[in-house]
C-alpha cells in the first residue's frame, strides 16, 4: 500500500510560480518512478512530468521549459516547480506511482492561475 499526499497548490497571477509537494509513504520512495498529472474542469487528465529512480525526467511539450520536477529521497518527497504560469495551466495537478503492479493516487492540490 502507497499513500501519497499533495500540497503546495494556490492561486497565482499568470507568470508567477508556484511549487508543488507530493510526500509518499508505505513503501521505498526511492524505488518509485515519480508522476505528476493535471486535469482541468471536463477535460481528461493529462500528463504533466515524470522521474524515474534513477533521477531521468521527461515532459510533454506543453510544459517543457517551464515545469522541473524533482525528487528529495530522504524526505520521500517529489516536486513540481512550475514556473511562468499560464491560465491554461489551472487544474487540479495529482501525484502517481505504480508499484507491485497497482497505481496510486494522490487527492490533489488545485492551481488556479489568474489572467
């Protein structure tokens, strides 16, 4: 069993950032590969970043140069900077980990970002 737990989220002015937490537990952080996803009101949820183990990230173009996400082991803790922020990116942004063939969710944390 995974529990994962967001904070950091808020309300910013487009072109601000902000800095987003996920703090896992019931497992060996260390061996999880790490994923943030967003999902705006009546739209699918989307992909926002990943970190593998090993330190590896990866992005979807809509967020690369952006979004850096990051990962503490010794805090079991992964982030999500997100800078220059855009109206588009107001969602509620989730943290996710699969580990023993099961995927596990956190609550979220909502960022809404004013025009």
């Amino acid at each position: 069993q995974v529990q994962l737990a967001e904070s950091g989220g808020g309300l910013v002015q487009a072109g601000g950032s902000l800095r987003l937490a996920c703090v896992a537990s019931g497992t060996i952080f260390s061996r999880l590969e790490m994923a943030w996803y967003r999902q705006a009101p009546g739209k699918q949820r989307e992909w926002v970043a990943t970190i593998t183990s090993g330190g590896n990230t990866n992005y979807p173009d809509s967020v690369k140069g952006r979004f850096t996400i990051s990962r503490d082991n010794a805090k079991n803790t992964v982030y999500l900077q997100m800078n220059s922020l855009k109206p588009e990116d107001t969602a509620n942004y989730y943290c996710r980990t699969t580990f023993s063939f099961r995927t596990y969710w956190g609550r979220g944390t909502q960022v809404t970002v004013s025009s």
